[in-house]
C-alpha cells in the first residue's frame, strides 16, 4: 500500500503541475478525492489491512490526502496568478502618457463680478457689511423716506410675510403701526446701511452686496437677483467724492477706456439724485445697436444720503453728509458678458456657462 500511494502522489503532482484551468483542477480532485477517487478508496481499503497496521497506514494516507489538498491549492495560485499575469499585459499602462484632464467647474459670472466688485472698493478704502434677507419694513421702507402709498409698497414688487407668523418688533424700535410692523424680503440692500448708520458713528465706508427679491421677471429682471450698494458717510463728504468714486469703480470693472455720465433722477433717500451710466463697452461710445445708438448704457443709481434719513439714525444733516449709490451685480455681469436675457446667468446651463 506504501506504494500504491507514493505512485498515486506521483501522479497527481505530475497531473496537477500541467493543469491549464480551474476544470481540470477539479477533474483531478474528483478523479483522486471523490467518491470513487484513487485516495478516497485506499481510505476504503483499510479495512482489509490486519489490525495490527491499520493506525500506521492509516496515517499515512491521511498524510497522502492532505498533501494532494496541498497541492491542489498550490496548482489553484498558480493558475491565478498565471491569469493575472495575462489580464494585466492585456490591460498594460503606458505609464508615460500624458494623464486625462479632470473636468473642473469654475466660478459662476455672478460670484465672479460680486468678488471683483469687492476687491475694487476695498482698494478705496471701503468695508463689507451684511444684514438679514428677511427684513422689517422700518428699514426697508420706513427709514429710507418712502411713503405709506409708495409703489414700491405694493404687493406685486414686494414679497410680503405672512403676519400671523412674525415675531415682535426689533428692540429700540418706536412704536409701530401699520406696515412698519411687516416683515418681508428685501427689495434692496440699502436696510443694510441704515443698520450699519444706527450701529455706529460717522466715518462709514461701506459696501452691501447680496441677495434681493423683487416681484418680478422678464429679459432683465428676475424675483431674486443680487445688488451691490456703496455707502460713505463723514463730515465733508460732496456729489464730487461720489463722481470720483463712481468713475474709479466703472474703469476698474469695465476697463480704462470707459467713461461715465449723471443724469437727474428722484430716490426717495438720496437728494439730489442721478442715473449713472457709462459708455458701451462694445462700441465705445460711438453708438450701435444694443445701446440703441446712444453710446451710452445705464448701470446703477446714485445721490447724497437724504438729510431726512440721516436725521432718522441720529445724525446731525447740517454737519454729516454723504453718498449712496446701488446697482445689480447680476446686470453688471450682463454687460460684461454681453448677454441679452438675465435669466440666462440662472439657468445654470453648464454649456452655456462654460462660454463666459
């Protein structure tokens, strides 16, 4: 029997060594520890031996069995890192190919010509201030000189909150009535200055942008879009500041070349008032047809703080004086890209995007 068994392992290490798949790896395991295998039925044959050798040949096939499971295991890593080996000269890297480019996003238009915007100003000396979206109508409206009958008090340009649902007064505030106890979002980030007037005595230099809502849509208006406002405030303060600063800020956005121009205008909280606008960037002020032969583009509104507002934050108007002025960022993006719909920019059309 010691024989028969160094022969059957003999054989098996010879079948198994030439195995090419997993298929004839089982074959050889069926055909040796299967129920009719070769090694199985030395197992079977014990017991015919005397008594006497049973516990020594016993062992020795066991001993047999298990090197044939030794071997099996060996002949299966074999195969397997043979496969492995093919899969990865068929998947071979030519390690010294340029790598694939990630595609990567990049600043939205609007975010762009918002960060801009605040570089130039901070580069005047100005500050960013920030105030809440939901605002009450005491510093949307109230403070800012518009009257109870003011258009802009109207439910279809202002989104108004629910009353049932709005907390009490800010604290300070004087008694209230009527639409001075409203809640609503913010049409303009001017509540932004007059927070930042009743916080803090003069010199203020301060910009606001951030987000609006307004009750409105078409080519160039949307319900929510995002203004800028620019306050400064000290004694000594002249239309002449503002002219300047206005002019500083449109060259350093739009370019050197481009000139700006005032025209009277009426704001409730600015007196006197005026329009700003600047030559087209396209046709530099020569006219065409997107600035309707004009030359000319309007951007943004401006004035001397209102002695009535300044007087409502406790200023003194004989003494301080100051400039405000307000334009929509999302217009500002319009003209720099040169774009015909606003609602464009919030579409949020990567292809479209990718352009700008």
């Amino acid at each position: 029997m010691i024989d028969r068994i160094d022969a059957l392992l003999a054989e098996a290490r010879q079948e198994l060594s030439g195995a090419r798949d997993e298929q004839q790896i089982e074959a050889a395991r069926v055909k040796y520890l299967g129920k009719s295998g070769s090694l199985s039925g030395l197992r079977k044959s014990l017991g015919s031996v005397p008594a006497a050798e049973r516990p020594r040949l016993g062992k020795l096939v066991t001993d047999a069995i298990a090197q044939f499971e030794t071997l099996l295991e060996e002949a299966r890593q074999s195969i397997g890192r043979r496969e492995m080996d093919k899969e990865l000269n068929r998947e071979k890297l030519d390690v010294t190919l340029p790598g694939r480019t990630r595609r990567r996003g990049h600043r939205h238009p609007v975010s762009q010509a918002m960060d801009d915007i605040v570089g130039i100003f901070a580069r005047l000396g100005f500050h960013v201030a920030d105030g809440p979206e939901i605002e009450w109508d005491l510093y949307n409206f109230e403070m800012l000189g518009f009257p109870p009958d003011h258009p802009a008090r109207d439910m279809q340009d202002t989104f108004f909150l629910d009353p049932g649902s709005q907390p009490p007064p800010p604290p300070g505030s004087p008694p209230t009535k009527g639409a001075m106890q409203q809640l609503l979002l913010r049409t303009h980030t001017s509540p932004v200055q007059v927070r930042a007037m009743l916080a803090q005595k003069p010199p203020i230099r301060i910009i606001c942008p951030g987000k609006v809502y307004r009750s409105d849509s078409d080519p160039t208006h949307t319900p929510m879009f995002h203004q800028v406002e620019c306050l400064h405030v000290e004694e000594g303060i002249s239309m002449a500041h503002m002219r300047g600063t206005l002019d500083a800020f449109a060259k350093a956005f739009f370019g050197p070349t481009i000139q700006t121009r005032l025209r009277p205008s009426y704001f409730p909280f600015t007196e006197p008032s005026a329009e700003v606008d600047i030559s087209h960037p396209l046709c530099g002020g020569k006219g065409c047809k997107l600035c309707k032969g004009s030359g000319w583009l309007e951007v943004l509104g401006a004035g001397m703080v209102n002695p009535d507002v300044l007087a409502g934050v406790g200023y003194d108007p004989e003494r301080i004086t100051g400039y405000a002025f307000g334009a929509g960022i999302d217009r500002l993006a319009m003209l720099r890209h040169d774009l015909d719909d606003l609602r464009t920019l919030f579409e949020n059309d990567v292809r479209f995007l990718e352009q700008l």
